[in-house]
C-alpha cells in the first residue's frame, strides 16, 4: 500500500488511495531514485551506469491536518498531487544529492520533545491554509539521541537510515575527486590522440566544429577503497537487524541487499536480491553486477 501523503489523503476521502507517484517511488515509500525503461547502458561497469527516471512535476495542494503519534499534536503537512525524484546525483545507498524532494527517511521532532516518523501520523483533517506549524526536522546532532531511547523500531530506523546516508559522506568527497580526476586523465588522453586540427581562419570564423569529447566505454572507471570506520560498521550491522524484523522485511528490500554489500557480506546481499523475486530492473542489475565484482563502496550512478 503506498504510504505517501497523496496515497493517504485519497484513502482519507474514502477513495483507492491510488496517488500519482511512479510504481518504484511507491515501492520505496518516498525514499529513493525511481527506476524504469531506460536508455541502454554505455560503459562498462556499474560506475557509468546510465538509466533514465520517470520525472513528473512536484505539485501540492492545500494541506493535510495530521496528528503526531506521541501526544496528539496537531501539524500540517503538504498535500502532494504528484512528486518529482530528480537529483543531481544517486547513489545505491539511496542517497540523492541536490535532490528535488527531501532525502530523509521522515524522522520529526514533536513539540513534546518525542520523536516519530512521519507515516505514523494520523490524518483528521483537509485544508487550502493553515496556521499549524510543520512537524519539525531533525538535525544531525539529534539522530544519535532518537536512537538511544526510540519510541519504537520505526523511529530508530529512519535514524539509523539518515545516520548511514551522512557516514558515507566523507567517502562520496572521496568518491568525487578520485573520479574528476581519472576523468580529466581520459579526457587529456582523448584530446592528445584528437587535437584540434582546424585552420587559424576557421576557429577565427568557427566555420567547422571544434572536437567533441566522447568517453570512451574502455577508459578506465574505478573508485577509491571503502573503508567503514567502527561507527559505520555498528550503524550497519544495527540496521541489518532492523531490517530483518518483519515489521521492515519487505518495505527496505532493497536497503537490505546494499547494507549486506556495504559489510562484504556478498552471499546474504544475493540471497536477499533473489528474495525480491519478479522483473529484475536495471537497479537491481547494477546491485548484481557490484555484488559480482565484490565491490563494497557505495556507487554514484546516473540516468
Ligand atoms: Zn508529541
């Protein structure tokens, strides 16, 4: 059932609670990139993976009344009709960056000071204005205080999920510079073996087209070495249990098989991507290909 805003303000009025989010945000719950028909793949390996995303426009309309789980406070909260996943970068932990929608997994602070998650709200009521506050986010110093003492599982894994998404920060800097890098070398490579041989008079009156830049599907594509620091390893080995629980088994499958990845635990990442069963897309193709490659950093990858 998709746990959206829009999804729940419909089966609020009494209707299908269909929403207008593409099949895989609703399988992800408003959490991750969205995967569907996609141009074919050019290079080589996982790290220049392009795959192409269903976008549709971010609308909203009015607001939802919603009452916190902890103590009946009532916020409000956008009405999505239609939500748009686009990012300047994805990464198979699920993190986007410069992404148009948020990119936490709905973590709130309450104004009594408890922490829930935004899909145990309740809806009571529908609105075009309203003066209620928004339920407040949480910052990053906060994360490690919602899961010293969670209300419950849910509260703990969207802390857990956020705290994994900004551990592995530090290794996407990493991650960036060694890949600039080797690009600007493959490029110079390029430009060495096609220089611009047009005439003085030509790039004076750029009568003919300068060399265009074509990476080639041969160049070299690697990443830096994945180290997980004792912080790291302790957050993942907790969400791997978390996320065995039957209460998450079957919303973070994906999740599930990138963490077992990220320990090098490469048997249990593929027993959990075969568990998934149906139509493997071309996520799920990538994820095999790491798994295969015994790679455990996170990948950037593109549409
Ligand atoms: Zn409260």
């Amino acid at each position: 059932m998709c746990r959206c805003n829009a999804a729940r303000s419909s089966r609020a009025k009494g209707r299908s609670g269909s929403c207008l989010l593409p099949q895989g945000a609703k399988r992800r719950g408003l959490r991750g990139p969205v995967l569907a028909r996609g141009r074919t793949c050019r290079g080589p390996s996982p790290q220049c993976v392009r795959l192409s995303l269903t976008s549709t426009m971010t609308r909203f309309h009015g607001y939802n009344i919603q009452s916190a789980p902890c103590c009946g406070a009532r916020y409000r909260t956008r009405r999505y009709l239609s939500v748009n996943f686009m990012a300047g970068e994805y990464w198979t932990d699920g993190y986007r960056e410069r992404s148009l929608m948020p990119n936490d997994h709905g973590l709130r602070k309450c104004t009594c000071g408890a922490f829930f998650v935004s899909s145990e709200m309740v809806i009571i009521d529908e609105t075009d204005t309203s003066d209620l506050p928004n339920p407040q986010h949480v910052s990053t110093d906060e994360l490690r205080e919602a899961i010293s003492h969670p209300r419950n599982s849910h509260v703990e894994l969207a802390a857990r999920l956020d705290i994994w998404h900004q551990l592995n920060h530090a290794y996407r800097a990493a991650y960036r510079a060694h890949r600039a890098a080797e690009e600007a070398t493959s490029r110079q490579a390029w430009e060495a073996v096609n220089p611009d041989q047009r005439s003085w008079i030509d790039r004076l009156k750029k009568r003919s087209r300068v060399p265009q830049y074509r990476p080639s599907p041969d160049r070299p594509v690697t990443h830096p070495q994945f180290t997980p620091s004792a912080q790291q390893l302790e957050n993942l080995y907790a969400l791997v249990g978390l996320l065995t629980k039957p209460a998450h088994r079957n919303d973070y499958r994906l999740e599930l098989v990138e963490l077992h990845r990220e320990l090098g635990q490469f048997d249990q990442a593929t027993s959990c991507l075969r568990g998934i069963g149906g139509r493997e897309d071309r996520f799920r193709s990538l994820l095999t290909t790491l798994i295969r490659e015994r790679a455990t950093a996170p990948v950037r990858f593109a549409y």
